[in-house]
C-alpha cells in the first residue's frame, strides 16, 4: 500500500496520475456471501471514493482453498490485495457480520493504514461456548449435506421478517449469493468465526471515526451489540437501520448509502470536482 505511482523500469522511474489516485473504501462481505452482495453500494459509492470489495477465499468467485481459515488470514488477504493494487493511504474499511470481526482485525494490524471504519450487522464479542458448538454443528452439516444446507437454513434469519415475506426478488438474490460459497469456504469461514478473539477490549482504543450501521430487525446479531460498540468506542456514530434485518445494505440501500457517504465526506472532505 502506497500514496506513489511509480513503475519501475531498468533506465527510469515513470512517475503517473490515475483516477485511482482517490481515497479508497474496503467492503468486506459477510458469511457465507460474496462482494454480489454488496451490489447496491458499487456504484453508488463509486461516485465519492475507490471501492474495493474482494471475494473471500471460498467464497464468490474466489479459489476455493481447503481451510480451515482463521480471520487474521481473511484480514491478511484484504491487505494483500489492497497492496497489489497500491491503493492510496489511509483508507476506510467497512465489513458485514463476519466481514465486520475481520475489518476490527484489520485495524488492530494496521491501524496507520485506517481513515475510519464502518461496521455493520456485527458485534465485538467472541463466540460463546454454546456459539462454538454451533459452528462446529453447521460445519458438519455442511460436510454430511453440503454448503447449501448452511445457507438454507441461515436464509430466513437473513432479512427482516417484513423482508421475507415481501420481497422475493431480494430473497431469490441474497439465496444465490450465499448458494454460490464452497464448502471449503463455508467449512473454513465457521472455523474463522469460532475461534475468532475477542474484539471487545479494543473498541476503547480505537483512535479512527466508526460508523456502526445495524438493521432493527436483525434477528442474527441483535442491535444491543451495536448499542454496545457504540459505547465503548470513542469516536463512533450509530445508525439504526428500520424495516432492515441482518443485510441493512440490501434491504434499505438508500438509508445505508447515505449514511455512508456522509461519514466519506467526513473523513475525506466532500469531492471539490465541481468547485
Ligand atoms: C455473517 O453474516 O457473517 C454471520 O452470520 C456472522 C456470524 O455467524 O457470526
């Protein structure tokens, strides 16, 4: 990750400008999805800032690597790919549910590399015991009857009630996104996410801008996690996303945008294109 463009050659060093040079917006997905997910938000945001949303090993379109995974490694690869691509420095990164406990570890290793954060549909906490055993039950679930199994059954827990009972199309959407995981990125995300470390005695320390952003109706991660995370962390805001379930971003792109977009154009002054 650097703020130079410069390509080396053996006789000199060209030096070049690119519209890449703009401040650079990470979007890590949540389990078991893909970057599809984040559809609504690509060109949207776009417009205000380099957005940048991998597939995670497993997942989407990405190798389907054995695991077992771990989020350091998933956190690591973010960072791999945002160097190869030489994104510009500092940066925000926003995650999802799972993509949420690997933007926390992303900033507990790169904290220079971090504008701001954004984290929604996610908690600071590690998994229970009970949480454990329950990854442990999908993984071989996933095993005995295959990926799709895992993501049937997380499917309705995915939207708001309101959401699933109305909106097929999104329904049909969020199913294929998640049909499309490996077993060994389902497999090895549930491992990622069981032994994954606590978040929580970090939050105080965090020096950056938060956005939390957390569905009403999330009937996966309960706001109070967000309720939580708002109050221990310094410098945060807290957005309550209504008639939104655990993917606030599918289901009110809108709200979600532009509470986005507003914390951008706080941490990266508003685009002077125009001026
Ligand atoms: C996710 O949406 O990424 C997962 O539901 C998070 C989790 O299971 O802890």
């Amino acid at each position: 990750m650097s703020d130079e463009n410069e390509e080396r050659d053996e006789d000199f060093v060209m030096a070049f400008q690119d519209s890449c040079d703009r401040p650079a917006l990470l979007l890590i997905h949540g389990f078991p999805l893909s970057s599809q997910m984040w559809e609504p938000q690509l060109d949207d945001l776009a417009e205000f800032v380099r957005v940048i949303a991998p597939d995670l090993r497993g997942h989407g379109q990405s190798d389907s690597v054995p695991g077992p995974y771990s989020i350091t490694q998933l956190a690591e690869d973010c960072a791999d790919l945002l160097g190869h691509l030489n994104v510009a420095t500092p940066f925000v990164v926003c995650g999802l549910s799972m993509g949420g406990y690997i933007a926390l570890e992303f900033y507990r290793r790169y904290p220079e590399y971090v504008a701001g954060l954004i984290l929604a549909a996610t908690r600071a906490g590690a998994d229970s015991p009970e949480g454990k055993a329950g990854r442990d039950k999908a993984a071989e679930l996933a095993k005995n009857e295959g990926a799709t199994a895992v993501s049937a059954g997380m499917l309705p827990k995915m939207l708001a009630p309101s959401t699933y009972e109305d909106d097929e199309e999104l329904v049909e959407f969020v199913e294929d996104v998640m049909g499309a995981a490996s077993l060994n990125g389902v497999v090895g995300a549930l491992a990622a996410m069981r032994d994954r470390v606590d978040s929580t005695p970090m939050l105080g320390d965090i020096a950056v801008p938060v956005l939390i952003l957390h569905g009403a109706d999330d009937q996966l991660i309960p706001v109070a996690e967000a309720e939580a995370m708002f109050k221990a962390i310094p410098n945060a805001e807290l957005v309550i996303v209504p008639d939104a379930g655990h993917l606030p971003n599918l289901e009110q792109p809108d709200i979600f945008n532009d509470a986005v977009i507003d914390f951008l154009e706080e941490i990266f002054g508003e685009d002077d294109e125009d001026e």
